[in-house]
C-alpha cells in the first residue's frame, strides 16, 4: 500500500518571513494529516521554515541542489549544506532547471547519486515538452530521463527516490494532463521500474504527478491506479489552496 505523497515547490516565492509564516499556518491547518506532506521553500528561507516545521510532521524539501560536495561553485548549495538546515529531500531534474537553466540528463543523474550519498532522499522529476508530445515522443522521453536518472542506482537507493511525472506543458500553465493520459505515463514509468528493479520496487514506487494540481482537480487525478501524489507548483503558496488539496480524500 503506498501511502500519498504531496509536496509543495514554492520554487522563488517567500521571503522568510512569508515562508515562515506560511509554514506555520501549513503546521497548525495539517496536524494529524495522514498523507505524507513535503514543502520546498526557496534556499535563503530553509533554515527558517526548518526550525517551524522541527515538531511536525511535514517534511522539509529543498529545490534543487549543486553536483559537488564543496568548493569553487558560485551560487551553488551542497548536500551538507541542505542537510544543515534540515533539509531532508532534494527535488532534482525540474523541467524549468532542465528547460531554463540547461541541466542535462547526465548533470541529473550526477546529482542524484551525490544525494543518496549523503542519505538524502530526492523526488525525481520527468516530463515532455509539447513538441514531444504531439510528435508522439512522450513516453520515449520519459522513459530516457527515468533511465538515466537511476542508471547506477541500486534497489536500496531506489527506495530513497519519489518519482514525478510533470508535463512539461502542463506546469504552470493552467492545463493539466487528464488523469487517464497521466495514468498511461505513469503505469509506463511503473513496469519500467519493474523491469529494472523487479514487481516489488515497482510495487512500492511511489509516482507523483506534477502540472497545474489544483483543489478541483486532485481527487480524480488521486483516483487513478498509478498516481500516488502530487508536487504542486502555484496552489502550494496559500493555505487556502495547499491544504484542500493534501486533504483531497477528506
Ligand atoms: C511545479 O512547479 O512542479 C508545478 C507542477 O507547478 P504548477 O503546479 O504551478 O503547475
């Protein structure tokens, strides 16, 4: 049984204070909440929002994380560094770091070996472009970066890793994939974990879904077999819509 994994990425919004009081808020209106609930706030708010969340259940992200332990890397952050603020997961491979900043197959998958040596988990995120899309590429593409992504990982890792399915198109644009074109992807990413890691790892997998979540639409999404969370881009940043959606069987 794979229990719901949502997450919020705040992405470069809130600046301490905002994150702090947003994540105070997000402690008092979540307590007792049975889903697993992650919040990425931007890295200068990190250590602020750690020391809120410290008692609660609501797990502290970060966005995104520098391929090297220390030393000349202007304007990078390191896994101890994350560490250090109580980070305890790193999304890694967002399509704006893959699409604006250039980060390629390769500098995704360096990163996510970094992370699990220093025992932080990471939520892996995948997805087309439109243009892929309607070439009829999706699931090549996926399938690439999943590859990729986990090439060298061995099954104990593989437990430490979230896997999001984030349309490319879809984020941040108001348009969501409709469940059952999200739940093909995602059944997809599935047997190839199987595949890969065998039916148990594939089993316990868990695949969240990522594009435009909304209160409106996250139980149908929910409903599917496939789908077993959501990393929420712009409904993170107000309760008014983060916690409908963490509670979406309520
Ligand atoms: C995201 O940033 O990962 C995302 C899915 O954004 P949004 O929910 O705003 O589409």
């Amino acid at each position: 049984m794979r229990k719901p994994f949502i997450a919020g990425n705040w992405k470069m919004h809130k600046t301490r204070s905002e994150a702090k009081e947003l994540a105070g808020e997000l402690v008092k209106q979540l307590k007792g909440v049975d889903q697993r609930v992650m919040i990425a706030p931007p890295f200068t708010a990190l250590a602020e929002v750690g020391s809120v969340l410290a008692d609660s259940s609501i797990v502290l992200g970060a966005q995104n994380m520098a391929v090297a332990e220390e030393g000349a890397h202007t304007g990078e952050v390191s896994p101890a560094m994350l560490k250090d603020c109580g980070v305890s997961i790193v999304i890694l491979g967002h399509s704006e770091r893959r699409h604006v900043y250039g980060e390629t197959d390769e500098l995704i998958h360096q990163k996510l070996l970094l992370a699990l040596k220093h025992e932080l988990e990471v939520i892996l995120c995948l997805g087309e472009t439109l243009d892929e899309r309607e070439a009829g590429r999706a699931e090549e593409v996926v399938r690439r970066q999943l590859k990729s992504g986990l090439d060298d990982v061995d099954t104990d890792g593989l437990r430490r890793v979230t896997i999001a399915y984030e349309p490319v198109w879809a984020i941040g644009t108001g348009k969501t994939a409709s469940p059952e074109d999200a739940d093909q992807i995602h059944r997809m990413i599935r047997q190839e974990i199987a595949r890969l890691y065998g039916d148990k790892a594939a089993e316990n997998m868990l695949i969240q879904y990522g594009g435009s979540v909304k209160p409106n639409n996250i139980a149908d999404l929910m409903a599917k077999e496939n789908i077993d969370g959501a990393l929420v881009g712009g409904a993170s940043l107000k309760t008014e819509t983060f916690v409908p959606i963490v509670n979406f069987n309520k």
